[in-house]
C-alpha cells in the first residue's frame, strides 16, 4: 500500500469530517434545522470528494518537488545555505532581546523582521561566498600552518571529485598527468571499474590480460603519487549493469566529471550533460603549434598511401606527410609545411622536401 493511497484516505476522512461540522453549522446558521441532516451529508460528501482527490496536491506532491530540487543542489550549495541560514538566525537572535525592548508596535514587528532577513542574508552570502569559504576551511585544516598552495596534494583534494573509467585507467597516460599536478581533485575509482578491470586481467585472451594487467600496475603508480589523492568506492548504481551507464548515473548523482578516452562513452556521456575529461582531447590540444610556410626538420621511416609520398613523425606523435618524400626513407630531411588538417584522429601534417 503506497503512502500516496493512505494519505489520499486521510485526507477523505478528515475533509469529510470538515465538510460534516460546515454543512451542521451553515444549516443550523439558515435557521432551518430540518435539513441539518442533508445539509450535513451533503457536504460531508463533497469533502470527502475534496479530500480524495486534492490531498496529493498538498502532501505527496509537493514533497516530490522538494526532493527533485534539493538532489539537484550540489553538496557543497547545500552546506554553505545551511551555515548561512544558522549564523543569519544566530545574528537574529542576538538583536531579539534588544529590538523586543522598543515601544509597540517596533517591539512585537522587529525580532520577526530580523529573523526574516538575517536569515536571507545569511544563505546569500553563504551561497555566493562557499569557494572563498571553502579556501579559508582548507587553510586552517593544514598542517602545521602552511600555505594551501604550498602543498600540492591538499590543493587537490579540496578541488573535486573525477571519476575514471577504465580505458583511461588501461590507457596509462593518466599517471603520467596527474604526476604533473594537472588533475586537481580526488581520483574515484568506483568497485565495478575495478571489477571489470580485474575482468580483463583475468582474460583468456593474452592480449587483454595484457591490457587489464598493464591497468592494475597505472593504479598502483597512481596510489604512490603525491599530488593527488586515489580512493576506491563500494559505491554502486543499482538496477543498471552496464560499466559505461553506471559512470555517467554516477557521475550525474555526485555532479563531477568523468575521465576517459572512450568514444562512444564521450558521446553518450555529453547527451546526458555530463562533463567529460578526454585524454586524447588534451594530447591533440597541447601538440606542437606548426603553421603552413615553417620549415622543420624530421626522420622520414616509411613510405605513405599515395605514390612518391613519405611519412615521419613529430616528437609528440604527431604525422608528417611530406610529398615526393618517398626518396628520403631512413634519412632525416628539412622540409617546408605546406598544409595543417585537425581531424578527429589528431592533427596532420602535409610538407615538401627543400630544394
């Protein structure tokens, strides 16, 4: 039996019994007590219709909408509101003794004005102030009084929280970024990424044992890196068995980003208005800058797909088709760029041999 049902028959009786007491009083008020009976029945019947039907407009509803509003309040919204509304009423009730003091009406208006409206201005500078106040909480909470700044690793865990999937996790770039102090926030690693990560090391298949192992041996480097904090949760979404659905749920319910470079994972994610953190997005985004016209010099290794064509590589792995570069195999040549394309694969890069 859902509680919607046992209100909506609370509230039949209690309108009933409403609508009885009203139609006993307006008969007997008409001055016709003969009809206090159908007057009483009467409406008695309509609160009782009343009550069936409107209660859940005023009970079950309304808190469903309060519910909705406050999961979409982040944790830390709700915590600054709160502070500011306890030292708003705080504040108030040290002016309450004084102001109950002035001559009436001032006396009886003004402790209830103050509560008003120090409590309003509590959870406004509270909400609007929560990072500064968050940076302060974080100053005082260091050890032995140093600076924030000064230590990497507690700057990034009061930032916030990634959650990681495990093709970043396989990847193993992730390590190397997070030594850099790039991540500022606490890695989440929840069990099911871990249980499908221990899945694929366990594999049959050498080349995904391969895979999930060399995935086992980033998290441990990752756990010894100072500037930023790993935690593994039991957390878990129930009902969904998919590793990917359970990452974006997860991530909507604590409102922070998911680090991977899985694509379709990127795509789905970012429908659902989930921030995605892509590794192969900031590989391409920090490769080296090169313009049409600028000369370089690069190891032409293999021949391309077009006739006469030759490609080598850039220091960051960046591809290098140079034209008519096919002679120059296994020799390193001064070219002149000739064209720059961004793909969605990464940039590449079209140059000619110098004369």
């Amino acid at each position: 039996m859902s509680i919607d049902f046992i209100l909506r028959i609370i509230g039949m009786i209690t309108f009933t019994i409403v609508g009885g007491y009203w139609g006993f009083w307006f008969s007997n008020s008409l001055g016709i007590p003969s009809q206090t009976v159908e007057y009483t029945l009467g409406w008695g019947a309509v609160g009782a219709l009343f009550g069936l039907v409107a209660t859940p407009y005023f009970t079950t509803l309304p808190g469903r909408a309060m519910r909705r509003f406050l999961v979409k309040i982040s944790a830390e919204n709700l915590l600054a509101g709160l502070t500011g509304l306890v030292s708003g009423l705080l504040v108030a009730a040290l002016l309450t003794f004084p102001l109950s003091r002035l001559p009436d009406p001032f006396g009886n208006i003004l402790p209830f004005l103050a509560v008003l409206i120090f409590g309003y201005f509590g959870v406004a500078l509270f909400v609007m102030r929560q990072a500064d106040i968050m940076s302060v909480i974080g100053v005082a909470s260091t050890r032995g009084g140093e600076s924030v700044a000064a230590t990497p690793q507690s700057w990034g865990q009061g930032s916030r929280t990634i959650l990681l999937d495990t093709s970043v996790i396989i990847d193993g770039r992730v390590a190397d970024i997070a030594k850099t102090g790039f991540l500022p926030g606490t890695l989440l690693i929840p069990r099911f990424v871990l249980n499908e990560l221990q899945y694929i090391a366990d594999s049959a298949d050498s080349l995904r044992r391969q895979r999930g192992r060399r995935g086992m041996e980033v998290l441990a480097e990752l756990q010894k890196v100072s500037a930023v904090s790993v935690r593994i949760s039991d957390i878990d979404v129930e009902g969904v068995r998919e590793v990917d659905d359970k990452l974006v749920i997860l991530a909507r319910q604590l409102k922070c980003p998911i680090l991977t470079n899985d694509y379709n994972l990127n795509r789905v994610a970012e429908l659902q208005g989930v921030i995605i953190l892509n590794i192969n997005e900031l590989a391409n985004a920090v490769k080296s800058v090169v313009l049409p016209g600028e000369s370089m010099s690069i190891s032409i290794i293999q021949e391309g797909k077009e006739s006469n064509q030759g490609v080598g590589y850039m220091d960051d792995g960046t591809m290098v088709v140079v034209e008519g570069g096919n002679r120059y195999i296994g020799l390193t040549k001064n070219v002149n760029i000739t064209k720059v394309l961004q793909t969605a694969a990464g940039r590449m890069i079209f140059a000619k041999p110098e004369d």
